[in-house]
C-alpha cells in the first residue's frame, strides 16, 4: 500500500485528522507547544544560572589559581575593540570564525599567564619594586585617561565628578592603585618568566646563515571540511572526517590518472556541491605565501613538510579536515629580497555611483578619448589636470613607488613601459587608468654581508625559536600544574551541545509553523548576570 493510500485508509479510521481540522487546531496546538518549551527553557535556564551563582564564573582551573570567564571575556572585548579601529566587526556573521580563533586565543593567553605565575610563585620568583611603581604608574594613569573619555571634552565635567566622589584626583588614583596593582603584579612575575624564557635562547651565525638558506614561506591552496568544536558531536566529527578522506582518495586517483589535474578547479567545485547540500560544510582558499607562525600548527608542519606540487591530508586541526596542495616554496632569503618597484602618475576616469554598465562604458569612451589627445601632444600632466577623477589629480596623480604585491593590474601595465611612457588605458576596480612610467627601482637580491639584512634576520630566527621555547615551557607547565575546565564551562559546553541544540531545533520548528519569531535560542552563556554574579 503507497504512502497516500495507508493516509486515505487511516483516515476512514478516524486515525488521521483531516486537513481542515488540523488547520482549525493548529495555533493552539503550537501555543501548547510553546508554553512547554519555554516552561523548560526557564526551568533549565533557572537551574544553570543557581549553579552559576553558587561556583562562580570560573572557566579554568590552573593548578591552585583560577581564571574566571569575565576575564577571558574582557580579553576578547580588547580584540574587538582594536579590531573596529581598523574597520573590521568581529561580532558580525560573516568574521564568526575569526572571532572564533580571538576567542580561542584569549583561552590560550590566559591559561599561558596563570602556568606561568605558578611557576614563578614556586620557584619565589620577586618582582623589582621600581619596575612594578614605573608599571602601576602607567596603568592608573591609562585608567584615568579612560574615565576622562566618558566625558568626551567636558574636561571640567569630569573634574567636578571626581572632586564629589573623591575630593581630588590624587585621591581618586590612590583608590584606583590598589584596584589594580594585583593585575599588573600577575603580568610582572609572567613578564619575569618570559624573559628567562628568552634568555636561554641563543643564536649563533652558523645558524643565521643556516635559516637564511632553508624554507622560509610557503604557497598553497586547500579544501576544509569544517568542524564546530563546540557542537558538533563526535559522531558528526566522524563522519566528517569519513567524507574528507574520500575526497582525498578521489583527489591522489584523478591527480594520478590526470597529468593537468588542477586542483583550484576540483576543490572550488567539490565545496559548491557540498554546501548546496549543506550550507557553511566546506570552504576552499588560496591561501598565497605565509611563513612560520601564521597557519595553526598542525596546518604549518605538513604545508612545510610536503614536497611542491603534493596533495596531503586530511590533515585536521581545530577548523576542521584541510586537504592541502601544496604550490611552491621558497627560501628564507626570499623573504627579505627587496622587489622591484615603480613611481608613477595617473589619470584615474570612475564610473561613478550610478548605473555600473552606462558609467564602464563612458569611462572608456572619455579613457580612449584621452589616450588620443596624448598622442597628439597633450603632456601627461594637463591631461591629470583637465580629467582626472582621483582626489591625487590635485598633487599631480603621483604613485609612490609600490610593488606588484597588492597593486597588480597597475604595476603590470607599467611592466613594459621605459621612463615617460604612458600604458593605454585599463580597468582598475570601479574605474579606467592610464599610468605614466616616472621611474623604476630594480629588484635587489638579499644577502647576509648586508649587516641591516642579517640582523633582521638573525632576530627574526630568535623571535621564532623564543616563541618555540615558550610553546615548550607552557607544555611542560601543564603538566606541572594541570589545566582543568570550571565547572561552569563544562555545563555551558554540555547545554550547547544536548539540551541546548533540542530548543534550537524545537524553536525553528515553532518559527515554521507559525511563521513568526525567530529561530535563535539563547545560549547558556547569554543568560543575563549580575555583578556579585561575576
């Protein structure tokens, strides 16, 4: 029996409500539906926030110390905000994973600070008493230079505030030095184990002439599985791995068969096909040159480790399965080669902010006009003077000297030109240019008998041997002083992924039905505290 005969039957039944009296029930029904869920949201949600209240917010224990999670969360807030100052919204939807990887750090600098103020309080390690005055000195002025902002230019506004509060503003620093005084002691002695840390690093010029000659960044592409540490379950993890492995299979068979296999291709095509499916399941990037330090670490050793033109993985890492094609290599020296580079002027004709299609096509007309009237003898400069759009036009149209890194299209157009010449006409984002050759910087091949050269370099190899020795110090502490969750971490971490997701689900469902609302459930950590709560 079909699907639709087993409804028409059961129905004759009475075992199956028609459409009609679904319809007429169903707003009550959802409302039923809703009551419940919020009844244990609330009771969840309740019961959460007492067992908050009773432990307190600590996110990790760290041997005897404990670090809370409204200092984890301060930390993050400080990324946030230096990260608007360069025009960048880590709490926007599309910059998730980034603020993702911020709040991971902001765990690691914390737990790397608490490791290491145990180690100094075991080994008695002191604080100099001029250096914590010169310290505190600093952080109780910045203090004040904050709460002076909060009163924008009403300088004598803020001045009366702080003589009501506190009588005077000497005062008012001396009850912010004992405020603070503790933080800037904690940052002191983990300051004191990093510079042992440093001390016991040394370089000598054999190993500078060494480093100079090995891989020094890499260039690559990869396709990711992605992972949500956070919710997805193991068994979600799983299989993703299982789908990420096939794809590697499928990659080292048609790479092997295929002598032109491209990758880029593959890769681009392989994530639009699982996202359609999945939406946000695979990423690919080309990920261009990076060195040491700037891919996570799982990622970094097997890039480097390859040989050029290989395909490996999966390789997984706190993102997810990366497979990795490796592009190509090049030496330390590389880095620190000077490029060639260019002067030059321009005259820059926009499309403006209208119609993109009419605005291209007279931008070219007038570029194509203009470029006639150079070749009739109108000089280069007239010509920036009478149509250039570019706000530069008033200073002459002048491009300091830059390199094709980040200013392709116009370093190409200048690539064949001799001194004076000027490019026909090319599209350069929203506009049409033509660049003018004024002069031209040869590349310059590094060399370690260039003393800036090789004591660039030579700290270059300390930072990142530091860097190594900190990473093993910190492995070493945790053993020494084991990291463990909080509690409350635990329980946050547990709603999320069980309960937490069920009332997600449940919501989306109710948003379907009635066709209003939202389908964002609260997380465990949004629920609203109080100070004494922190």
């Amino acid at each position: 029996m079909g699907k639709e005969s087993r409804i028409r039957q059961e129905r004759k039944e009475g075992l199956v409500e028609k459409p009609g009296t679904y319809h007429k029930d169903r707003f009550p029904v959802v409302m039923r539906v809703i009551a419940l869920v919020l009844i244990v949201a609330l009771a969840t949600w309740g019961s959460l926030f007492a067992i908050k209240s009773v432990t307190g917010t600590i996110a990790y224990q760290v041997g005897t110390g404990k670090i809370l999670q409204s200092d984890i969360t301060a930390r993050v807030q400080n990324y946030i905000d230096m990260y608007k100052q360069y025009g960048m919204d880590l709490t926007a939807a599309e910059n998730a994973s980034t603020l993702k990887s911020v709040h991971q750090d902001a765990i690691d600098s914390s737990i790397e600070q608490e490791l290491f103020i145990q180690y100094a309080k075991s080994k008695n390690m002191t604080i100099d008493p001029a250096k914590l005055k010169t310290a505190l000195d600093t952080e109780v002025e910045s203090a004040v230079a904050q709460s002076q902002q909060q009163f924008g230019t009403d300088t004598q506004g803020f001045n009366d505030a702080v003589i009501a509060q506190y009588g005077s503003l000497d005062k008012f620093k001396a009850t912010l030095r004992p405020q603070i005084q503790p933080f800037v002691e904690r940052q002191q002695l983990a300051d004191a184990v990093t510079a042992e840390i440093n001390a016991s690093v040394t370089v000598s010029d054999a190993d500078v002439r060494t480093y100079f000659a090995s891989q020094g960044r890499v260039n690559a592409d990869h396709l990711l599985i992605n992972i949500d540490a956070d919710n997805d379950s193991s068994s979600t993890i799983a299989a993703k791995k299982k789908v990420a492995q096939a794809i590697y299979d499928e990659v080292v068979k048609q790479k092997a068969e295929n002598a032109t296999f491209d990758f880029a291709k593959y890769a681009q095509e392989k994530a639009a096909e699982l996202n359609k499916k999945t939406p946000g399941y695979a990423t690919y990037e080309a990920l261009g040159f990076f060195t040491n330090g700037q891919m996570v670490k799982e990622f970094e050793t097997a890039a480097f480790a390859a040989k050029t033109g290989d395909i490996v993985g999966p390789i997984q890492t706190s993102f997810g399965f990366h497979i990795i094609h490796k592009i190509a290599q090049e030496p330390v020296s590389a880095i620190y080669d000077t490029a060639e580079t260019a002067k030059a002027a321009h005259i820059v004709l926009g499309f403006g902010t209208g119609d993109q299609t009419a605005g291209a096509k007279a931008a070219e007309t007038l570029a194509n006009k203009v470029y006639a009237e150079l070749q009739k003898g109108l000089s280069f400069k007239a010509a920036i003077t009478k149509y250039s759009t570019d706000a530069d036009a008033k200073t002459g149209g002048i491009l300091d000297y830059f390199s094709s890194v980040g200013d392709e299209t116009r370093f190409s157009a200048l690539s064949s030109l001799k001194t004076g010449q000027y490019s026909k006409p090319f599209v350069d984002g929203s506009s049409y240019e033509i660049v003018q050759l004024l002069d031209r910087k040869p590349f310059v091949k590094s060399t370690l008998s260039d003393k800036a050269t090789y004591d660039t370099v030579k700290t270059a190899l300390e930072d990142e041997r530091k860097a190594d020795a900190k990473t093993t110090m910190v492995t070493k502490l945790k053993v020494q002083f084991p990291v463990r969750e909080g509690q409350w971490s635990r329980i946050t971490r547990w709603y999320s992924r069980g309960i937490g997701k069920v009332f997600g689900a449940i919501g989306r469902w109710v948003v379907k039905a009635t066709g209003k609302g939202t389908t964002t459930t609260p997380a465990a950590t949004d629920v609203p505290t109080t100070p004494s709560a922190q």
